[in-house]
C-alpha cells in the first residue's frame, strides 16, 4: 500500500514537472514571437 501510494505520488511530480516545463516552452516561444514583431 504504502509502495503504490509512493509510485503515485512520484507520477504526480513527473507529470507536474512535464506541464510545467512544457508551459514554459509556450511562454518563451510566445515572448520571441512577441520580440520579432
């Protein structure tokens, strides 16, 4: 019990730490877009 719920949470990290980055992707390719125009 106490393993799968350990294996849960690291998933939830991993997943947050990938929307996270990823978002952070869109907000600098939106600020370049942004500096070219």
């Amino acid at each position: 019990m106490l393993l799968s719920h350990s294996f849960l949470s690291y998933n939830q990290r991993l997943i947050k730490n990938v929307i996270v980055s990823f978002s952070h992707q869109e907000v600098c390719a939106h600020m370049n877009r942004q500096k070219t125009n």
